[in-house]
C-alpha cells in the first residue's frame, strides 16, 4: 500500500511502560498505525503490532508524541489517540465523511464518552465552527485533523504544554488556536468517536498547580488579553469555586 492509498492515520502516544496496553480499531485497507513511544529512559518494552509502526522519541511530554504523528502520518487525516481509548467505527466514518465533503475543513473536533456510555463532559449539542472562545474544552482524542493542511501553515503543538511537561494541560486548545490564527478552519461535529477513561489530568482542578497551568494556557493564546478571558472562564466554568486568593492569582496570572 502506498502513501496515497492511505485515508487515515491513527497517532497512537504512549509510554514504555504502557505499550501493551493499545487496542487497534479494526485494521482495514485504507489505514495506517504509527505508535509513538516516549522512552527517555531507554527502557526495555515488546511491542508486537505487526501493522503498525513503531517510532521512540527519547524526550518527554505528550505533545512530542503528536508532532511526530504530524510528521510521519502517511494518511489525508490523521486522529489522535493515547493507549487507552477505544474507537467508534461508526463516528470514525461520520468524520471522514464530514472531511470528504468539505475540503475546507482542517480540524474536527469531536465526542468521547466514559466507559458507562456517559459523555464525558457537557458538550454542544449542534455542530458548530470552532474559535479561541468555544474550544478550551478541546482534548486531543477528540480531534482529527487534515494532514497537509496543518503541515502547509506549520501548525504544531506546543512541547511547553501538555501531559508529561509542567504546564501538564492545554496543548490541544493552544494548537487549535494556533491552527485558527493561520486562518485554518475546525469545526465541532456531535459525533461519538471514542470511549475514554474518566480519570484525566482535568481532575486536578482547582490545585496551584492546576491552575498555574491554566494561566499560561491563557497568557499563550490571548497575550496580553488573557486576564480578561481569565476571569470570563472562571466565571462560566462549571467545575467549581476555587476560592478569593486562588482566582486572584489566577485572573493575574501570579
């Protein structure tokens, strides 16, 4: 098979560690399977995916991981995934199907639901285009992208950001915001693609460091308008007070 005969790339980010842990949608002509593995440490790991293709990065931070799919995605559009998600064939189809019909898409953003069947968070119910002030939600799972497209205005994600670094949270929001300064165009479609775990880095909401993540999150996407869009967050955000000092110190950035 041939670079043009592939439709779609899965991007699979992972650690030594958990190599073992992914489970392939079905392997079907048309699809290509990169496994990124982190292994700074130089760690010892089987991975016998025979279809897929392995590639070690010796860094941290998952968003190295997406930037190599980026690079070495060989499909027309490449979907995000970590080791332990599940895809839904049929929202799979529903999203290549959205990208077909409209090639002036670059970015989908879709749904993951919890291994109850539950959404995962409180999503849209309309399909709508994506701006900086509806995508902070954004999880990278969730996203499938239109591979030249991204490439042709060198929309990356930010290595400073994401699960492995510090600023553990905000790559996908930041790489779409990015994607939009570029004049690429995303849409959110209320589609089922994925089942995911409910523990993620979200769950540390409200912690210093959480919320000093957050800030920078801000700080990269609206510069120096980031403390108002700061305090709008807070103020629309369902996941709690944080206190008088906290949102302080976060509205400022401090």
């Amino acid at each position: 098979m041939t670079a043009s005969d592939i439709k779609l790339t899965f991007g699979y980010s992972t650690l030594a560690s958990r190599v073992s842990n992914i489970t392939f949608p079905q392997i079907l002509e048309g699809r290509e399977f990169l496994v990124l593995v982190q292994n700074p440490n130089k760690e010892n790991y089987q991975a016998e995916f025979p279809k897929a293709k392995i590639i070690e990065l010796v860094g941290k931070g998952v968003a190295k991981s997406r930037n190599a799919a980026i690079k070495n995605a060989k499909g027309t559009y490449l979907i995000f995934a970590d080791d332990d998600i599940t895809f839904s064939e049929a929202g799979l189809q529903k999203l290549v199907e959205y990208f077909e019909a409209h090639p002036e898409c670059a970015i989908i953003m879709a749904q993951t639901v919890d291994e109850t069947g539950e959404l995962r968070k409180s999503y849209p119910t309309k399909q709508h285009w994506l701006t900086r002030l509806n995508s902070a939600k954004a999880a990278t799972y969730e996203m499938m992208i239109r591979v030249d497209a991204i490439r042709a205005k060198g929309v990356k994600f930010d290595e400073n950001f994401g699960a492995g670094v510090e600023n553990f949270l905000g790559d996908e929001y930041i790489f779409i915001a990015d994607a939009l300064k570029q004049r690429l165009k995303g849409v959110f479609l209320p589609v089922v693609v994925a089942i995911h775990p409910k523990e993620s880095s979200g769950s540390t909401w409200g912690t210093d460091r959480d919320l000093a993540a957050r800030a920078k999150v801000f700080t990269r996407v609206f510069g120096v308008s980031a403390p108002l869009f700061r305090a709008l967050f807070l103020l629309k955000s369902r996941k709690g007070p944080v206190g008088a000092a906290k949102t302080l110190r976060f509205i400022l950035g401090r």
